[in-house]
C-alpha cells in the first residue's frame, strides 16, 4: 500500500511542491529532471557522444 497514491495524496504533495519552489521555477526545474533523466538512459546505454560515429558529408 505504500506505492498507492491516491488524488488527495497527489494533491498534496504538488502544493507542498508550489510552495516551496514557486510556480515561476516549477518548469525549470522539471526541465532539469528530464534532462538528467534522459542523460542517465544514455549512460545505461553506453552511448556517449564521442562513441557516436560523425556524419560526414
């Protein structure tokens, strides 16, 4: 049951989350999680960009 969160609990937790970071920073900072979110998936993945091959034209 620790898992569940119910529409109170998400409630909640995105007003806790307004007010300690204010609605003027709240996208930035979701910008910043996915960034590092997808630079962690291309770690897992080993791809880095010296590992890819240049385009030459």
């Amino acid at each position: 049951m620790a898992g569940k969160f119910g529409t109170w609990e998400i409630i909640l937790i995105l007003a806790i989350v307004i007010l300690l970071f204010g609605a003027k920073k709240i996208p930035g900072l979701m910008k910043g999680i996915g960034e590092g979110i997808n630079e962690f998936k291309k770690a897992s993945k080993g791809e880095t960009k010296e590992s890819t091959p240049e385009k030459k034209d």
